[in-house]
C-alpha cells in the first residue's frame, strides 16, 4: 500500500478523510504468478498491468461541491479559482493507478493571476480591435454586421488556444508516483491546424470529422510527457469511421421520416424524425466514447500502452439520469423562485389585496427586499445544480472511464525519470475569461 502523501491528509475538501483506501485495496496481492487470487473480485489484469481503482464517495463531492460554491457566491466568483483546485486534488486523489494516487498541485493564486492576465489582454482586443472593426464596417457598408461578424471570427483562434494551453497547464500541475506530466509548447500550431481541420470538416458536410478528431488528437498527444517518456499516438483515422454508425443510421432514419411527412404516411414519418432525433443524441455520446477508447487503445509511451473499455450506453444513463434527477431536485426552487419574481411584480399593487392578510403582509415588505431575496434564490439554483451534477453526472462519469482503463507493461516505469517544472504566466486563464474553464 503506498503511503498517503501529506496533503491528502488535509481535510475532506482536500482529498482528506473521505478518500480512506477502503479495506480491499489495503489488502490488494502483489505480483504473483497467482492471479487473479482466489476470491477476488477485481477484474483481471496480468502482473505486469495496473488496473486504475476510484475511491471517492458520492456524498463528500457533494459537501465540498456545495462549501467551495457558496464561498463562490459570496465572493461574487473571486473563490472560483480555489474551489477548482479543491476539486480537482478531490478528482485526482481519488483516481489510483495502481494504488497509487494522482495528485494534482495547482495553486489557486496562479490560477487567478493568469486571469488578471487574460483579462486586460482580451480588454484591450475588444476595446481596441472591435473599435476598429466598428470603424471599418461602417466606413465600407454603412452596417456593422460585418463588424461583428469578423469579430467572432476573431475569438475562434483564441478559443483553440485556451484550450491546448488549460490542457498543457492541467498536465504540469499533475503528477504520479512523484513524476510530473507535461505538454510541449505548441499552441499556436495547434490553433491553425484546428481552424484548417474544422474548414475541411465544414466543407465536407461533416463527413470528414474522424480525421479531424484523429488528427488533433494526434497533435495534442505527441506532444504530452509522463516525466521523459512521450506519448504517442498511434493507428489511423479511419478506424474512427466504426464510430460514426448511430449518427449515420440517424441520419437515414431522418431522411426516411421527412420522405413520409412529405407524403402520405405523415404520422409514421413524425415518428420517425423523433426517434431520428433520440438515436442522434445517443449517436452523438456513442461517437464521443468509443473515439475516446479507440484512440487510448493506441496510445503508447516507452514501452507502456492502455486498454480502455468504457461503455457508451452506461455515459448516456448516467448523464441522462443524472441530469434528469437533478432537475427534479430542483423543480421546488424553480418554482419558488417564480412564485418570488411574481412578487416583485406585484408587490404594493391592487393584485395582492386578493391573498388577504398574506397579500397585506408581503405587500408590507420593501421592494428592494424581495429583489434581493430573488436574486439570492437565482445564484442559489445554479449553486445547487453544479452541486448536483458533481454528484450525480460528472462523479460517476469519471469513475467509469478510471476503472474500466488499464495500464499495461509497467515494467517500463522504471526507465522513467522526472521532468522539470512547466512555469506558466497566464495559467489557464485565458480558457477561464472565455468560460473554458468551469469545468475539471
């Protein structure tokens, strides 16, 4: 059993007590030629494999989820950066290679800093470019469509590179076994080749997404470090295309239902456009898992490889049920809070007078009261359903993909040795100023 490093012994919002190694990882079998043990329940894995465990527990992300979100709120959002860096040591000190823990070693203060960052530098874009922009439209068309039009344009290349540069900064603040991972500079690149691929993928009326997805992957990968071994990414993208089989029977489908509407038979194509519709959204969540285990199936580094065996259909109950579950949750204070903008509206009016002595009391109350009550209600919603999705979405989806991956040839994490540390000066803020970064 590894021993647990200091600052998972913090506290429960840090990894603490709450990840407790349950009693069969404390009892888990070395490397014999025995195996899997007798009585085990684990999946096999020869001795030479690590399977991943995941030990947190639904209700202490749930606790911190809520704590780290109402110190959010009553910071108006300046605690955003330390509730990410809580969640994600929670996220990480729970998922255990091995047995042994990631850990992640971000510091909120960087986080914050590269905000400040991002933020004059997209300032002085929108403020500075815009104007400009603004000028030239006007000068030229006499409209400002094409202002904002070019605008958009412009934040697209941004937007890729926030991306490739929160990825990079993530994997140098994470580390196993003490070794760091890391990302080769490349953002720049990765955003040119992300706009030629998503023209060609656009030009292509979408047929030629696997390559786009295979290729920048690929870029992404070759390019990511555990301490000196490189990972590489390896196969074609057209063993992507097997992955694309629900969207394409949507497809069909959807066409067959608009011929019938068109028709005679209106009722039977209806049907079928929705059920074109229902076997879209699962195509879209089958394409997105099996390319993740398709492309982690052929990831290699020094010597080490992966097996991933994640289940499209199980992704697509626990986002749905999830999802569905926390909206149920909620319906009491969405309905309370519509009953309190009804207040507002009619608070110290004739209205109230119907609901007698409760009219005349909550018609008693000051306007700016019932304001600030509904707007205390509004943020209280979005609190609680980011609470609940870590419970009841992002958690169990995260378990998934750990326990059902496999490191295979661990012999070769001998040959690895440590990296140096990645210093960034705007972490990942620009991803955090265009709302990239909410998520873990």
């Amino acid at each position: 059993m590894p021993e647990t490093s200091a600052w998972e012994k913090a506290s429960p919002g840090a990894g603490g007590p709450a990840l407790a190694t349950p009693a069969a990882a404390q009892d888990a079998p070395s490397h014999t030629e025995d195996w899997p043990p007798r009585g085990s329940y684990a999946s096999p894995s020869p001795p030479d494999s690590l399977a991943i465990d995941f030990v947190g527990r639904r209700r202490a992300v749930f606790w911190l989820a809520l704590k780290t979100g109402c110190l959010t709120v009553l910071t108006l959002g300046l605690y955003r950066f330390w509730m990410k860096t809580r969640l994600r040591r929670w996220y990480w000190s729970a998922t255990r290679p091995g047995g042994t823990p990631l850990e992640y070693v971000g510091d909120p203060y960087e986080k914050l800093l590269g905000f400040l960052i991002a933020v004059v530098i997209l300032a002085f874009y929108i403020g500075v470019v815009n104007l400009a922009l603004m000028f030239v439209s006007f000068s030229l068309f006499q409209q400002n469509y094409a202002a904002y039009a070019l605008s958009f344009l412009g934040v697209i290349p941004l937007w890729f590179y926030a991306r490739y540069r929160a990825r990079r900064y993530v994997l140098a603040r994470t580390r196993w076994r003490g070794v760091r991972f890391g990302m080769a500079p490349g953002a720049w690149g990765y955003v040119w080749r992300a706009m030629m691929h998503w023209t060609i993928t656009l030009l292509s009326l979408g047929l030629l997404w696997p390559r786009m997805t295979f290729w920048l992957e690929k870029y992404r990968t070759d390019r990511t470090y555990f301490g000196n071994a490189r990972l590489t990414q390896g196969g074609r993208w057209t063993m992507l295309y097997r992955a694309t089989w629900p969207l394409l029977a949507a497809l069909l489908l959807g066409g067959l239902g608009s011929a019938l509407a068109l028709g005679a038979g209106r009722g039977e194509g209806y049907t079928l456009i929705l059920a074109a519709w229902g076997l879209a959204a699962y195509g879209y969540v089958y394409y997105r898992v099996e390319t993740t285990r398709l492309l982690a199936n052929h990831k290699s580094a020094m010597g080490l490889a992966l097996t991933a065996r994640p289940r499209p259909f199980r992704i697509l109950m626990i986002t749905v049920l999830g999802t569905l579950a926390t909206a149920l949750v909620l319906a009491l204070p969405l309905g309370l809070l519509g009953f309190g903008v009804a207040l507002v509206q009619f608070a110290q009016t004739e209205v109230m007078q119907e609901f007698g002595e409760l009219g005349a009391l909550l018609a008693a109350l000051p306007r700016p009261l019932l304001v600030a009550l509904g707007v205390a209600l509004y943020f209280a919603i979005f609190l609680l359903w980011a609470t609940f999705t870590h419970a009841w979405v992002t958690m169990p989806t995260w378990r998934h993909y750990a326990t059902t991956l496999t490191i295979h040839n661990s012999a070769a994490l001998s040959r690895v040795s440590q990296r140096a540390r990645d210093e960034f000066q705007e972490a990942e803020g620009f991803a955090e100023a265009l709302d990239l970064g909410a998520s873990i």
